[in-house]
C-alpha cells in the first residue's frame, strides 16, 4: 500500500505548477520522493507527469486522480513488484543473522576476557617451578653434589699418599702442607655438613616415631575398650634378657657400676674379620664396610633370636628392615653408620654410647653379641690423640665382666705375632675359662702359612693365651658384594677340598665352619646365664635396698620422681605462668608500658628535642621538626623495644613471684630461667606493629592544642617531674666532680681531693658568668674561656679550655633545668591566658605544650602495645616457650645438665636400679618355667 503525500505550489513567473510527492512504503519503511512538473497545457498535462513517474519509479503502484492523467500499473507488474519485495526481504534477513553473528561473537570474545582476568595470576609458579632447560640444569647439579663429595674425598686421599713423592722432588712441604689442610678442611666442612642434616632428620623421624607409639597405643585403648591392665604379650626370653642389658647400658654409661651379667663380647684387631663372623653367625650382612679405615666406632650389642622371617630392628625405633632384599639391608648399614657417627661427639674419634638392634630369623641361635671397635696399634693423623686408649679402656671394661664370653678373634693371614688382642685377652682371662678363639681367613693362610703352625694354633700351643675352644672360619672372598650363603657355601666347599685340613686330622671336624662356632657361641651362653643370672639378681637387690634407704634418710616426704616427671612438672608450672599473662589488668599493663616507654625515650626528649629547641629563637617550629623526624625514624622501634622489654619484665615478674608460695619447688629454678631466657630470646615483636604505631604517632603529634585544664595540670606535672628527675642526675654528676660539701667533710672527716678543688674554682667562675647572664647561650666563647682561665691564673690554678667545658656542662645544665621547673610553676596556673592568647601568651608555656604532647604520644602508644600484647604477642609467647619445652624435652643431655642435684641424681639412680631388678625376676621367672 502506498500513501501519496502531494504539496503543491506555484511559480507565477513560469506560469509552472510543480508537485512535489513523498513516497512512502509502509511495509519497509522507504521513502522516495518524487517531484513531478508540468506545464499546464490544454489536455496533456496530467499524463504527462503520471506517465514521467512511472518511468522513473516502476517499482511502485502510484494512486492518483484519473482526471489528472494518474492511472495504476497492470496486474502484472504487481505480481512482479511483490516478487521483488520478497527477494529484498530475503536478503535483509541475511544481514540481519550475520550482524547477529558478528555481535555474538564479540560477545563472547568479551565474556571470555572478563573470566579470564577474574583467574589469579599463576606466573609466580614458573619462578617457583623450574621448567624446561633449568629443571634439567637443576637435576644434573643434583646428580653432581655426590661426586664433588666423593672427588674431594679421593683427592684428599690421594694427596696424602702422594706427600712422600712431593718431598723426593724437592718441591716445598710447606706447600704441600697447605694444600693437603686446605683439602682436609674442605672434606671435614662436608662431611659436617652432611652429618648435621642427617642429624636433624634423625631426630625429627625419632619424635614422629614416637608420636605414632602413642597414637597406636589410644587407638589399641579405644578399640578393646579395656584397661591398660589387659593380658600383656608374651616375650621370648632372649628379649626380656636383652631389655635387662638395654637398661643397664643405659643405667652405667661411664662404668662406674659393676655389671656383671654374660653377653658374647667380640674383640679384636681392626680389619681382622670380626664384624665378618658376627654377620655370619646373625646370617645378614648388616655392619657397614670400609677398605681399611675404621667402621665401628662405638659398641654394637645384637640381640639373636629365631623368629620366622629374616627382620632388623634398632630397640629405639619401630620400622623392621627385610633383610631378605638388598634395598634394606643398604638402608641398614647406612643407618648403622649413620647412628656411630652421631654418637661420637667432642672430636672424639670413638664412643661408649651402645647401639642396640634386634635381629630375627630362621635357625638363629639366640644370644647377646657385643661387637667392639677393633684393636690399633698405631694412629692416623685424623683420629683424636685418645682414640688408642679410649679403645683398650672400652675393651677391657667389657672383658673384665667375669660372666662375659670373650670372641677373640685372629686374622689367620697375618704374622701371629703382629696380634694385639691376643695379650689384652690373657690380661683378663688368664685362665681361658670365658675365651673363644676364633682364627679367620683360613683360605689366605693356607697359601700363606705353614701346615704346622696352624695347627699350633688351633690347638692352642701357639699363643701362651688359653681358651676353651678354638675354631677356623672363611668370612668371605674378599668381594663386598657376596651375600652370606654365597660366603657359607664358599666356607663349606673349601673346608670340604682343603688339603690344609684334612692331612693327618690336623683339626677336628666340629672346629670349622661358622656354623659350628655359632652353636658353641650360644650354648656356652646359656650356660653361663643358667649359673649366673640368681647371683646378679641378688646384687641388684641389694643395690636397689641401699638407695630406698639412703632416699627415706634425706628425703623423707618426698616421692622418688625422676627427671623426665620432674620435667613434666615443671612444663606445667611454667605454662600456668603464661596464661597468667592475660590475666594481669589492663592498668597494670599500662603502668608498666607507660614507665618502661619514658624510660627509653626521656633521654632522647631531653637530648634531641626539648634543649635543642630552647635554645633556637623558634621553638615550637624546632619541636615540630624534631618530633616529626624522630617518629618516622627512631621513636616506632623504640617503642616496640619497650613493649617487648616491658612483656619480658612481666613475665619474669610472675615467674618470681611464685617462687614465694608455699608450693614452690626450687629445683625448678635454674630449668625455668633457661626455658625463659631462652624463649625471650627467640621472641620478636610483629614487623607489622612498627609501620602501625607510626601512623598513630604522627597523628597524635599534629594536635598542639591543650584542650582542657585537667590535660594541662597533668602535663605541668609530667613536666615537673621529669625535669625534677634529670636534675637529680645532674646534682649527683656535680658531687662527684665537686666532692663533698662542707657539713659532710666536718662530719664524716672527708677531704677534698685535688681535682675536686680545681673543679670548685671552676664553677665558681661559671656562676659568676651565669649570674651577670641569666639568658646565656649553652656554649661558653672563646673571650670568656680566656676570662676564667685568667682569674684562675691569678688564684694560681692551671686548667686548660676543654677542661673549663668539662665543667661548664653540668653546671649550665642544671641552671637551665632550675629556670625550666620555675616555669613549669609559672605556668601551672596559666591555662586559661593560654587558652585566650595562644603562642603569644605572656607567660612562655611552650615546653609545657611539648610534654604535652610527649605525654599523649606515650599514652596512645602504651594502649596500642597493650593491645598487641594481649590479642598477639602473649599468644607468640606462649608458644615460643612451648617450643623450647619440646626441644629441651627430647635434649637428655640438656634435661642432665638443668635438672641435677643430690636428689634428682639418687631418684633417677633408684629408678633405674629398681626396673632392672623387676626386669631380671621377670627374666629368671620365664628362665624358670622354660627348665
């Protein structure tokens, strides 16, 4: 449908009508505008304009008057036209989806921009994380840590060998000296190293361990649901014996008692195959190897018996090792080195602590067996200079035992003569009553040594040493890699073709073999507990009634605690005392910061601000500049140094404080004092607290208005007693410089040394220049120095000008202190001509306005540090202390040294004695039933 708008009008000149028509397409919104002309001319000139439109413009059905000339298109061209405007719609429709599509799509891209900024920023994770090249950097540094490790050590070795080469060749020992120190220093530092880690990774796996026992034991409880009376388990008896030797080593670590229950104890010289026949007989390779340096540094008490799998186990830890598979058996030998190496402390090269392990399995014949660092007859420069002695001592102590079985072993490759346990044996055992020998290597001697003397020596005609057997053993090939049946399979295979043992029967059929030696080991083992074990029982019990009574003599009322109860006890004491920290009131908190925080800071005030300004001509404009640097500098972390100091006084406050009741047990003393010291020490305030207090103090400082009168009473009295109290220090700094006065010589019949009189005639001049100047400046010039050291010329007193100033500070400074407390009188009633005239006041107030302001700082910040001592740092506090307690809970040594005296020392003595001797009944009790 189209609707014709026609305006017309007229051009008189031209005699022209012209029609100007707007076309308007109702269903799309086109407009077309059609401007017919024609000239009025009889008969033509509506048909000429109709018929000029639909020339121009076919598209549409025009509607017009037929009077005019305007007639509609045919049918035809209306079905056309109509065609037309489909196809047009169609390919608006086109455009349309692909606008929509486009705007979609940036839609979409925007959306996805968005949730894509809103993700965190996860880049920090590629400087966290090395990737690509750099991990492989980082792992191939890894991979070559070991090796740096292992060439510093052979390149130390080998520069010791090679010293000897060095000097042939003439170049300098000197020289050769510093690079083999310097080397040994660089291995020493990494070996140090290695061990502290090691160290600390023991000890953290050692709580865990701990921790875990106790789980599994609330979780045993919880479970059954029964009481910790319940059926115990049943041990064998070789346990229960080795518990009761556990506790002894533990009990006499410095020898001192006389322990006199059997184990097998293995001695010998170093490298002769001692540790060799204990792994044969415990059938595991389970000691560490060395290619001739020392391994056992310290004793090493195996506790055999059977058990159906083949395990390890150290008596202070949990975990068993299979010792089935290589993996573990590596991991116990290097837990076996690890453990004597920590043992060894004090640059010792040995150690008397024991380590104890367990080993079970399939045919093991059960028995203790003491393995014991071997012989030396000479020392290397890296042993200690006690390390010969500390060895014999060690060994004889364990062979003088007169119920210890002794396992000498000798190496059958070397020169019988070269043996040195051989005389330490017979020194103890001169009958052989307890002695074994067993000769090792046999398989190098018979191509080294003569039939003959072997057999002098496996009969015992050798030695002058006696023994009540005497056995040869194979311990090896020689390669560290052969497990032990490859070794007892090699043993059995050379003692059954060994033309050395089968001439003549030069040894009897029951003297070879590890095997045998292992049967024999244990039966005389259990033989000699059968016939001494009741005895040792009955001198533990004598011992144990001893120390109960020696206890019921000097300690009648008190409990036998020993010093991990002691401990316990005193841990709880001292966390009482930190609750107590909240405890205290908030005014009491502010009292103590208040004094504490004047105390660090008065003489700064008075130093660097408030003398500095008196003496300017501006200052209130000096105080402002003063003020304002010292807070953004030093005053913040001066004021967290007094609330540090002041929570430390507190504290030790209460600690001292219940030293005074009824309760207190002074053996706690010097245990509290190291768990505070120490704890105060590790302490340290929030970082956050410095930035904090010095926006509050900046804005504290920019009041400078006193606002009432009570304010300003209070900061006339803060004056008063502050410049009162520097003026004391100044009249005591006076009489030391002075001397008495005249009362106190006349009276106390004191004198006036020679000093002191010139210092007199000194401050005599100064008064008078202080009297004809009431307003002198702090600094004396350089005509009046002259004038005093001339008037004293004349009373014959030399004195020269430092010494003039000398004297001349602490007479200015307490003229001034007297002319600012007379002030501080003035002003006390001058608030309100303050308050009308300000700064311009008659009466000079300024230094009463700066206290002002110092006191106000002093108060906020004491609120704020109380606030942070309640809400956080009593809480850090707190468990710093808990901390120091758990350290020195697992530190026995550090437990020794802070908990001792007679009654610690004889409760922890009666203790021990007292469940060893329940342990050995319980032992004799099983001994028993199993006869």
């Amino acid at each position: 449908m189209l609707r014709i708008y026609q305006n017309s009008y007229r051009r008189t000149a031209k005699k022209a009508v012209v029609y100007s028509t707007k076309v308007v397409c109702c269903n799309h919104s086109t407009l077309c505008n059609i401007t017919a002309s024609h000239y009025q001319r009889s008969g033509r000139g509506g048909s000429y304009g109709g018929q000029q439109h639909q020339r121009q413009h076919p598209e549409f059905l025009l509607a017009g008057n037929p009077a005019r000339g305007w007639s509609l298109p045919p049918p035809s061209r209306g079905y056309g036209m109509l065609v037309v405007r489909i196809i047009r719609g169609a390919l608006k429709l086109r455009y349309i989806v692909l606008g929509g599509a486009i705007g979609g799509g940036v839609s979409l891209s925007k959306k996805y921009e968005d949730w894509k900024d809103g993700l965190p920023d996860l880049k920090w994770l590629e400087d966290a994380m090395p990737q690509g090249e750099r991990w492989s950097q980082f792992s191939r540094n890894l991979l070559e840590v070991g090796s740096v490790v292992k060439n510093a050590i052979d390149i130390a070795k080998e520069d010791l060998k090679a010293k000897t080469t060095v000097a042939a060749l003439g170049i300098s020992a000197d020289e050769s000296r510093k690079k083999y120190d310097k080397l040994q220093s660089q291995v020493e530092t990494l070996q140090t190293e290695i061990m502290n880690v090691q160290i600390k990774y023991q000890k953290e796996l050692e709580k865990m361990e701990k921790e875990n026992r106790e789980l599994r034991q609330q979780y045993l409880i919880l479970k059954t649901n029964r009481k910790t009376s319940a059926k115990k388990i049943k041990k064998s008896l070789i346990d229960m014996y080795s518990e009761v030797l556990d506790e002894l080593s533990g009990y006499d670590t410095g020898y001192t008692m006389a322990d006199h229950l059997p184990r097998v104890v293995v001695v010998g010289d170093q490298s002769s195959g001692k540790t060799s026949v204990l792994e044969s007989i415990a059938k595991a390779r389970i000691f560490p190897r060395g290619s001739g340096e020392m391994m056992t540094r310290a004793p090493v008490k195996v506790t055999l018996a059977e058990g159906p799998y083949h395990v390890a186990q150290f008596r202070d830890s949990d975990r068993e090792y299979d010792l089935t598979k290589e993996a573990e058996l590596a991991e116990l030998r290097r837990e076996v080195e690890f453990r004597m190496r920590a043992s060894v402390r004090g640059g010792k090269t040995v150690s008397n602590e024991v380590i104890s392990m367990t080993v079970k399995g399939p045919g093991l014949q059960r028995m203790v067996l003491v393995d014991l660092p071997g012989i030396i007859s000479t020392m290397t420069v890296d042993m200690a200079s006690d390390t010969k002695d500390s060895i014999h001592q060690m060994t004889k102590h364990y062979m003088s035992n007169p119920n210890a079985i002794i396992l000498c072993i000798q190496d059958g490759s070397v020169d019988a003569e070269r043996s040195n346990v051989t005389d330490l044996v017979m020194q103890c055992d001169p009958l052989g009553r307890r002695t074994i020998f067993v000769l090792t290597k046999v398989d190098l001697a018979e191509e080294l040594a003569d039939p003959e003397r072997i057999r002098k020596i496996l009969s015992g005609k050798l030695f002058p040493m006696k023994a009540l057997g005497y056995y040869a053993v194979v311990t090896g090939r020689g390669r560290k890699d052969d497990s032990i049946d490859a070794i007892r399979q090699y043993e059995e295979e050379f003692f059954k073709n060994s033309k050395l043992f089968h001439r003549r029967g030069v040894i009897m059929p029951h003297q070879v073999t590890s095997r045998n030696l292992s049967l024999a080991v244990s039966d005389r083992f259990w033989k000699m507990v059968r016939e001494t074990i009741e005895q040792q029982a009955d001198a533990f019990k004598a011992t144990r009634f001893n120390l109960e009574t020696e206890w019921k003599n000097n300690f009648p009322r008190l409990r036998e605690s020993g010093r991990d109860e002691l401990f316990d006890k005193a841990k709880g004491e001292i966390l009482d005392e930190v609750i107590n920290l909240s405890q205290i009131s908030a005014k009491k908190w502010d009292d103590a910061l208040t004094s504490k925080l004047w105390e660090k800071l008065s003489n700064y005030v008075f130093e660097n601000i408030y003398l500095p300004a008196a003496q300017s001509d501006s200052f209130n404009t000096m105080v402002d500049i003063k003020l304002r640097q010292w807070t953004e500098q030093a005053l913040p972390a001066k004021s967290v140094e007094a609330g540090w100091e002041a929570l430390q006084q507190e504290f030790i406050h209460l600690m001292e404080r219940s030293k005074k009741t009824v309760e207190h047990d002074g053996i706690f003393d010097q245990l509290k004092a190291a768990v505070v010291d120490e704890a105060i020490r590790r302490h340290t305030w929030e970082d956050k607290a410095i930035d904090m207090l010095r926006v509050i103090q900046l804005n504290t400082l920019e009041d400078r208005f006193v606002h009432d009168k009570a304010e300003w009473d209070k900061a006339v009295k803060f004056l008063e007693d502050s410049v009162n109290g520097k003026l004391v220090q100044t009249e005591e700094t006076l009489a030391q410089m002075l001397g008495p006065g005249r009362v106190k010589r006349f009276t106390q019949w004191q004198y006036l040394s020679q000093d002191q009189e010139k210092r007199r005639s000194v401050k005599g001049e100064l008064d008078k220049i202080l009297k004809n100047d009431a307003k002198h400046l702090p600094t004396l010039s350089y005509d009046e120095l002259t004038t005093v050291r001339k008037n004293l010329q004349r009373d014959n007193v030399e004195v020269d000008t430092d010494y003039i100033r000398q004297t001349w500070f602490p007479v200015y400074r307490k003229y001034f202190l007297q002319q600012a407390l007379q002030r501080a009188k003035d002003c006390r009633k001058a608030y309100y001509l303050y308050t009308q005239q300000g700064a311009e006041c008659e009466v000079s107030c300024n230094d009463v306005v700066l206290f002002w302001r110092i006191q106000k700082v002093i108060k906020v910040t004491g609120n704020a540090l109380r606030q942070q001592v309640i809400n956080r740092e009593a809480r850090r506090l707190d468990k710093e202390i808990k901390a120091v307690l758990d350290e020195f809970g697992d530190d026995e040594e550090k437990k020794s040294h802070l908990l001792t005296g007679k009654r610690v020392l004889l409760a922890e003595e009666l203790i021990k004695v007292r469940q060893i001797q329940e342990k050995l009944e319980e032992f004799i009790n099983s001994l028993n039933q199993e006869k």
